[in-house]
C-alpha cells in the first residue's frame, strides 16, 4: 500500500472519527447515539495514539509522537487541579 493512503487511513481518518464522535456524544439526546459517539471518539483516540507503530515513516506521526509527550504531564497536572479543587472545605 502507498505511504500516502496508508497515512490517510491509519492517521487522518481516526482524527476524523474522534471528532464526529465528539460531535454525536455532546449534541444528541438519545443515549443510544450518545454511547456510540463515545465509543467512536475512545477508539478512534487509540488509533491515533498507536498510529507511531503503524505508520512509522510518515511524517503526520510526529504529532502523535508530540501527543505521547504531552499526556503523561498533562494528566498529572489535571489531576492535581481537580484534587486541589474538590478536595473539601476550604477555610
């Protein structure tokens, strides 16, 4: 397979479906829909986040790379704000 489609189908298209999965688990009302949308953006967030070992030649990849780089940092921090602002009463 070409390096191009190969890209376009193990990179770009899961950044397509996290944010139509988004889109569907934020604006519809049905739980059904809502459940799928959150399914969809979970797993498409996988792809993407696996996509340095499927696609590895590609030059779209650094961003996923950089992602890897941010997330461990930015939960640590995330949860330290949420345990700083719901940890109890504050005199």
């Amino acid at each position: 397979m070409d390096d191009l489609t190969r890209a376009a189908l193990l990179f770009w298209l899961p950044i397509g479906f996290f944010v139509l999965g988004m889109f569907l688990s934020l604006s519809r009302k049905s739980d059904v829909v809502k459940k799928l949308g959150a399914f969809t953006s979970v797993t498409s967030l996988l792809l993407f986040l696996i996509s340095p070992l499927t696609v590895p030649e590609s030059p779209s990849t650094e961003l996923s790379q950089l992602t890897w780089y941010i997330l461990p940092i930015a939960l640590l921090l995330f949860s330290g704000l949420y345990m700083t602002s719901f940890s109890g009463n504050v005199v």
